[in-house]
C-alpha cells in the first residue's frame, strides 16, 4: 500500500453477532489531511476509528494505518497514533501537571524529553496558570484541551478525535479548531468525528456514513454542490432522508418562522 497514505481500508468490516455495524468501509486519508466522519448515532462512526486505532479487531477486509497492518501491528498502531475520546480519557483527581506526566510515562519519554514536551503541550493548549489544577476542577474547554495535550504526548503524526468538542461551548470549539489547524499545517494527519455540520466544513474531506455503509466521500465542496445544496447540513439531511424514506419536517428558518408566528399568535 502507498505511503503516501496515513489511512488506507479496504473493505473494512465489523460485526457483533449478527449485527453488521461497520460494512465494507474503503478510506484513503492522505497525510497532513484533516478528514472527518459524519453521520447519525449510531451509523458506525466510533466502531471504525476503533478499529482504526487498533483496539478492536475487523471482523473481514484490511487496512494499514501509518503503513501499519490492522491485524499484526495493532500494538504498533496504538503506540504511534494519538487518540481522545469524547470522553477525554483523564484523571480528575490528578493536576494538569501529573496528567501530562502519567501520559509522558506510558509513552516511555526520557526525563528531559518529558520536561520539554510538557511545557510546549502547556502552551498550546493555553494552560499556563492552571498546572497545578485538578483535571476536575477544569471547565470543559481546558478539559478539553488538556485531553488533546495528551494525546500529543508523543509527538504522533495521526490524530484520531472521536467527537472532540461534544459539550463544550462556541467559543472552546473555535480555539480547538484553530489548534487542529495547527497541528495539520505541521503534517499531522487528523481524522475527526463530528455532528457539527461546521467543523465537518473545515475538513479537507468528509464521509458521510449511514448503518455502516459509507454513502458518499469528497471534500465539503464537492458534497453541497453534488446536492445542489446551501450548506453540508443540508446535504447530510438529504441523504438521510433517501435512506429513510421519512422527510426531515423543518429547516431550522422554518422552525423559527413557526415559532414566531406562535408568539404572534399568543399577543
Ligand atoms: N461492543 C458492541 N457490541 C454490540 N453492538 C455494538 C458495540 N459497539 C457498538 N455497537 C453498535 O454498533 C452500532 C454503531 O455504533 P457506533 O458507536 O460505532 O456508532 P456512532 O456512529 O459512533 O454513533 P454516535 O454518533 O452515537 O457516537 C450501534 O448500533 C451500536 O449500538
């Protein structure tokens, strides 16, 4: 498979029992590309970057991640990528300070190393002040930027974000986002899962996944103008509503019109 690739599946699979949730997903995720997952709860999104990171076995197809086998190097996988979940994966009861340190210590870094990168993670995720608060104490935006300080421990060239901003506020999201650009102008390789239709904009490319299938791939631009659509919501809604069958009742101006009309009425 090319190098030139961070990410390369083919036919990737997962079943549990007889529920198919990830069908034959084929990805090529170029390096340096920020790459996002879109679709319903559900659709299989978590499953393949599980499968992705090395913790879960495909159950059929094949797949190279940073020109590593899914099925012989998971380990190697796991040690060379950088992963947060939406859960942020830290210890609330550890300091800022102690949980980049355990991170440093999984990752086997020298004690200089370890110094060195832990100042540089304080700074990027803007955490000079808050070392030695607890991860708990932490509102969501600094959780939430501690987590990805962790995950970056180790300098890896692939970052796997499973809903990195889910909870945290408009203004969070924004300095995320600008981090995450960051670290792709620097050559990372970021495959990001999101339900904000924004975010999924500010990816290189998107796959739009519905039951474990992917539906459609390109970039953003390619997606609204192959829907004649206004915005990648609109798009997303339009798939889903060719696979239900079911009409998605009301664009959000729509609903506004309504409830307004409601106020009017009540006057
Ligand atoms: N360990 C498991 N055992 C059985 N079913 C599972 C398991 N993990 C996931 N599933 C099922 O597989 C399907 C896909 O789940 P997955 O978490 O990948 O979806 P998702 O797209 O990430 O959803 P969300 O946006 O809600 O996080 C779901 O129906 C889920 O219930």
């Amino acid at each position: 498979m090319k190098t030139e690739y961070s990410i390369i599946t083919e036919n990737l699979t997962k079943k549990f029992d007889d529920f198919t949730a990830v069908d034959g997903i084929n990805l090529k995720i170029r390096k340096g590309q920020i790459y996002g997952l879109l679709g319903p709860n559900g659709a299989g999104k978590s499953t393949t970057i599980r499968m992705i990171c090395g913790v879960l076995t495909p159950t059929k197809g094949k797949g190279e991640v940073l020109g590593l086998d899914l099925y012989s190097q998971a380990e190697d996988i796991r040690q060379n990528i950088g992963y947060m979940s939406q859960r942020f994966s830290l210890y609330e009861d550890l300091t800022v300070l102690e949980n980049l340190s355990f991170y440093a210590s999984i990752y086997s870094l020298t004690r200089g190393e370890k110094k060195e990168r832990i100042a540089e993670l304080i700074k990027m995720a803007g955490l000079e002040g808050k070392e030695k608060r607890l991860a708990g104490q932490l509102s969501g935006g600094w959780k939430q930027r501690l987590a990805l300080g962790c995950a970056l421990i180790h300098k890896p060239k692939l970052l796997i974000l499973d809903e990195p901003t889910a909870g945290v506020d408009p203004v969070s999201r924004r300095i995320f986002w600008e981090l995450i650009y960051q670290l792709a102008n620097q050559g990372i390789t970021i495959l990001v899962t999101t339900h904000y239709m924004d975010e999924a904009e500010s990816c290189d490319e998107v796959s739009f996944i519905f039951k474990g299938k992917i539906l459609a791939k390109g970039t953003p631009e390619e997606l609204i103008e192959s829907k004649n659509a206004n915005n990648l919501e609109d798009v997303f809604i339009s798939y889903v509503e060719e696979q239900t069958g079911q009409k998605v009742k009301t664009s959000f101006n729509d609903m506004r019109f309504i409830c307004n009309r409601k106020e009017g009425r009540k006057k």
